[in-house]
C-alpha cells in the first residue's frame, strides 16, 4: 500500500516537474521558486532515502558494553607498505581503529615497519610482507583477523605482488572479508581472476583505478557519463564483486537485482531520481537508490553517496575510507541481512564508509581550510562517526 502511494506520489511528482518545466521555458525564470517547491517533492524522496541508509549503518554498529572481551569489535590486517608509501597504511590502520576495531595490524615492508610504528604505538606493525616466508608469516595472522584492507602502500614491486596474490587466496579459502585498493587494484587489473565471484570483497577504485579495472575486465574505455552502468557492468563482470566507484559522488553496487525492488521506500527507478543536495543536522546529503525503469525484472541494486564533503583532494583520503571499510564490513556481516533490512550488508557497509569519509573531509575543512590534511580529517572520525551513526 505505502509503495503504491510512494509510486503514484512519484509519477505524480514527475508530472508536476514535467509541467513546470515546460511552463518555464514559455514564461521564464519567475517560476524558478515554484520549480524549486516542486524539486522539494524529490527531496523528500532523497532524505527518506539517506535516513533510511544511515540507519541501516546505524543498525551494524555494535554496542559498547561491559561484556566483551577486546577483540570482539574487531581485528583488522591492513596489507601495504612499502619504502616510498608508508602513510597509506598508516592512514587506513589507524581509521580502523578510530572507527571502533579493537587491533589493528598491518603488514609491510621490513624497511617500512619502523616508520609506521614511529606514527603510532597503537597499531601492530608485521615486517613481513618482502621475507622470504612472507605468505606464511602473514597466513599465521589470518585465522584471528576479521577482515583485511589488501593494498594501501603497497606499491608495486613484483615480488611483493606475488606474495600478496598468495596471501588473497589464503584469506579467501578462510572467507576472511576482503576490501582490496590502491595498488591491490594494480594488482586485481593484472590478474581479476583473483576476485571472481569472492562474495566477500569489496573494491574502492579512485576514477584511474576504475579504468584500469574497467580496461582490464571488459576492454572498454570508460563511458564518463554513465558511471552507473559502468560500475554495473564493472560487478557483474567480476561475479558480483562489490564495486565501490569514488568521486563527486560514490557510486556502490554489487550488480545483484535488487531483493526490495517495488516494495522498499530507498528504491526508486533511476528515471524519477533527482539529484538534489539537501541540508540535515549532519551538512547536505542525499542518497538514491534502483535502477533503470524500462526493465521489467528488478533493477540491480545501485547506491549512490553524495554527502557533503569539501573541495580539498589531498592524499590519503581514499585510505581512511578503505580502512573504515574494513571494520564496517566485519560489523555489517556479523550483524547479518535481518540487521540490514535485506540489502546487502557490504552495500550498507560501503555506504557507511563513503558517509563517514566524506563527512569528516566537510568537518575538517570547516576548521582547516585549504590546509586541509587527511590527518585532520582522521581527527574527525569519531566526533563524525557520532553525528552520522549514533544520534
Ligand atoms: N601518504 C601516502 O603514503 C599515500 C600513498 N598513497 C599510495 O600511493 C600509491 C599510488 O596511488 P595513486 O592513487 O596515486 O594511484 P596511481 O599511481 O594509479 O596514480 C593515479 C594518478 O592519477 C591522478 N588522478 C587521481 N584522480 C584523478 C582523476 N579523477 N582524474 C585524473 N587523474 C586523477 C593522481 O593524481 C595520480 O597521479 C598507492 O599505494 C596509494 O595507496 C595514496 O594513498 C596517497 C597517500
Ligand atoms: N570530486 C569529489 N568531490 C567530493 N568528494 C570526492 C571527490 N572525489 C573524491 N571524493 C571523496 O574523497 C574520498 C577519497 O576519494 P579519492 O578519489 O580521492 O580516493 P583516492 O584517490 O584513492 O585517495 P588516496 O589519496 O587515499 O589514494 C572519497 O570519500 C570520495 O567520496
Ligand atoms: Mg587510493
């Protein structure tokens, strides 16, 4: 019943903005207010939409409570380091813990290990990844990790390649989650079959890695204006990979129709989306969710995020996500799909890390300025982690 009315709401909406449009072009900007109300119809849609998706992530976010042991929350193998990178993994290590890990570890290069352990005493820095047993002396670590973040740092020396080749097909025979970026993704381009069909990976390409990868497994060259039908094709090629595409917005699928097409709320078909940014307690955000329309099957899931973040681009910022990532994904499938309404909990997860980065890229600016730095933005992780998740 709420659908049928969301829908005719919908159809309704469309027409209105239809009309007025037209009526614009005849009449000219005096209507432009009037428009504005009618584009609020849509705004509606997207703070429903952006209230439902927080609170899914809200919903896989584990209680602080008095009975748990350390470790409960969370043990996170960050895998990169290397000589030139050691801020990377450092960045994605430390925002696992931030996020709310218990232990964070990280597997490097030897000559890389004193300088992250320099940054930080609170994190665990394996110098292992150039040994010659360096499959091993990550695989004892596997079995007491819940999730790895493969490629922050980590360069793209052959020899280290290789061992880390070994190393996912170690953590995938363990069902151990698997968020692969930077130059993991190097890598995934060099070899996909490593991430084929693994239903427990996610990828978080910045726009070059998507068109490596996109190169790589479909031989095409990136359609810049269809980034959601690339990001589709992208997963789907991959076996239903979860791919997460960074940028103005994000754009999160799995390539999966999606389970609650034409009976959820969060799903619209992409022909009624507007992409209107709206002000909540938490800066400007919106979220859309579905898929084309003129499909008669359900759509495949598609999410975007949009939340307001800032102009600064530095480096690093692409680390703390991969590295909140890790633990969002552990908390999402420990929680399981009744915490998470059905959708995917990688997709509620990916959300959730997109959210939380760009929120606190906005908090930061907002103190910083141009001067801006991924360490300040790291500075933020809780104090956003609070606004966004646990209101
Ligand atoms: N402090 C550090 O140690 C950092 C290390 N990093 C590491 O550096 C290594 C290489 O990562 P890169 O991301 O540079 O990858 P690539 O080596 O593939 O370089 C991508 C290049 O494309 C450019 N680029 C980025 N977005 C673009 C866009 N939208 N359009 C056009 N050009 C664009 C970048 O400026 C960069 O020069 C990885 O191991 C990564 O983790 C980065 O994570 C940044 C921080
Ligand atoms: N044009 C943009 N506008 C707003 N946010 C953006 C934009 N581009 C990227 N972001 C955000 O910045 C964060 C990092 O994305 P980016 O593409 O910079 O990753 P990256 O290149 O892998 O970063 P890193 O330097 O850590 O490797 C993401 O949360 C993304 O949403
Ligand atoms: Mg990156």
């Amino acid at each position: 019943m709420a659908t049928r009315t969301g829908a005719w709401a919908a159809v309704a909406a469309a027409a209105v903005v239809a009309v007025l449009s037209a009526a614009l072009a005849l009449y000219g900007s005096p209507l432009d207010a009037v428009l504005k109300r009618a584009f609020s119809l849509h705004n509606a849609h997207s703070v429903k939409g952006m209230e439902d998706a927080l609170q899914l992530v809200r919903n896989i976010v584990p209680p602080l409570t008095a009975k748990k042991h350390k470790g409960q929350d969370g043990r996170v193998g960050v895998v990169g380091g290397c000589r030139e990178y050691t801020g990377a993994p450092y960045f994605a290590a430390i925002s696992a813990l931030k996020v709310g890990a218990d232990l964070s570890h990280v597997f490097c290069t030897q000559e890389a290990a004193p300088v992250i352990k320099a940054y930080s005493p609170e994190l665990i820095v394996h110098p292992v990844l150039d040994s010659p047993d360096a499959v091993h002396d990550v695989g004892k670590w596997l079995p007491r990790l819940h999730a790895l973040v493969v490629g922050p740092g980590l360069g793209r020396d052959d020899v280290l390649l290789s061992n880390v080749k070994d190393i996912l097909e170690a953590s995938k025979a363990r069902g151990i989650p698997i968020v692969i970026d930077a130059d993991g993704l190097w890598l995934i381009a060099q070899q996909p079959a490593l991430i084929q069909g693994y239903q427990k990976a996610v990828l978080t390409p910045n726009h070059v890695e998507f068109s490596r990868l996109s190169e790589a497994v479909l031989g095409d060259p990136l359609d810049g204006q269809d980034r959601r039908g690339a990001v589709l094709r992208l997963s789907q090629a991959l076996g239903n990979v979860t791919v997460v595409q960074k940028g103005e917005r994000d754009v999160i699928s799995d390539g999966k129709q999606d389970a609650h097409a034409g009976t959820h709320t969060l799903c619209q078909p992409w022909s009624l989306q507007q992409s209107v940014p709206m002000s909540g307690p938490a800066g400007k955000s919106e979220v859309t969710l579905g898929g084309p329309s003129s499909t008669r099957a359900p759509p495949p899931q598609c999410w975007e995020c949009s939340q307001e973040g800032s102009g600064r681009r530095c480096g690093g910022q692409g680390d703390l996500l991969s590295g909140s990532l890790g633990v969002l994904v552990h908390w999402a499938l420990q929680a399981g799909p009744e915490r998470t309404d059905g959708f995917s909990p990688l997709l509620v997860a990916a959300f959730g890390a997109c959210t939380l980065t760009r929120q606190c890229s906005h908090q930061a600016f907002q103190k910083h300025g141009r001067s801006t730095t991924t360490t300040d933005m790291i500075a933020e992780v809780g104090p956003a982690f609070s606004r966004l998740f646990e209101t």
